[in-house]
C-alpha cells in the first residue's frame, strides 16, 4: 500500500500533538489554571502595592489576555516555527506499507521504519500517526492515498500488523 504527498503543517501538527499526548482542552485548561493562579498573586499583591482596591476585572482580563497569547503563540509561532526549521516543510514524502515495515522516501533519502520499531500509532479521522523509536513518528494522512478505500484498508494493514505484536494503540478515530 502506497501513499504519497507534499509534508504540510497539518502532517507535523498531527505528529506532534500525538508524540505530545495531550489534547487541546488539556494544555488549555494548563494554560488557564497558570493564568488563574497569576490573576490572583495579581488581586492579592495590587493592594500591598501603591494601587488601592485594584480592579477584579483587571485581574480576569489579565488572565484571559494571558491565556490568549499562551494559545496563539504556541500553536501558531512556534510550532510553525519548528515546521519550517524541519527541514521537511513542503517537501514530498512517499511511503509504502510492506511485510518487513515502511518504506519511506524523500528528497532523494530512503529508508525502512522495521514492524519491531513501531511503539504506538494514532488512528484520527483523516491521519494515521506511526509512532517509533524514542519520540519520533510519521504522518500518513487520507490526502496521500490514491482512494478513500486504500486508506481505510491502509488503517486496517497498520491495526492487524500492531495487533500481532500487542502494540496498544494511542487514540482509535
């Protein structure tokens, strides 16, 4: 089975959150509770300064802006900082699933990815994230596949080669 596609930010996102393993909702609720735990040193050092009674909404509003940026900066500035600094931004990638593991190629380099070197895999709606050695993983989105069918049958191959070795499997779609 046979996929191939230009690597996009969508690809290393995917890979990156998986190797992460937390979702959106949870770094949010991090970054909120960091930022509720500065709002209120802020409520209670405000009064102990030359500012009398400071403002409670002062305080929320820091901590909303606090949480924005938190957001913004991560998701959009460095992780695409990181993408473009890979080296693998927009460059094509071809993978084929085989007996002995997966064959990749790009710009010219090639090599196998061994079933035995295979630790987890994500199954999201439109991505299969192969996780192998220490913290490392690669994409193989829907986009790559010649049909809907081959990718679905691409899941199925991935799911029974795991299987065979009790790999658990790290999200299922």
């Amino acid at each position: 089975m046979k996929a191939s596609y230009i690597y996009a930010l969508g690809d290393y996102l995917d890979i990156a959150r998986t190797l992460r393993g937390q979702n959106f909702l949870t770094r949010f609720g991090l970054h909120l509770l960091a930022a509720t735990v500065l709002s209120s040193v802020l409520i209670i050092a405000l009064p102990l300064t030359a500012v009398q009674n400071g403002p409670l909404w002062f305080a929320v509003a820091l901590a909303g802006v606090l949480v924005a940026v938190e957001v913004v900066v991560r998701a959009n500035l460095i992780e695409k900082a990181a993408f473009r600094k890979s080296g693998m931004a927009q460059q094509p990638v071809a993978f084929d699933l085989r007996h002995d593991g997966i064959h990749w190629e790009k710009s010219g380099a090639s090599g196998l990815i061994g079933w035995e070197q295979v630790s987890n895999a994500a199954f999201l709606p439109e991505t299969i994230v192969v996780v192998f050695g220490e913290r490392q993983g690669i994409a193989l989105p829907a986009r790559g596949f010649e049909t809907p069918a081959a990718f679905d049958e691409a899941r199925l191959y991935l799911r029974s080669r795991l299987a065979e070795r009790s790999v658990a499997l790290n999200k299922e779609s």
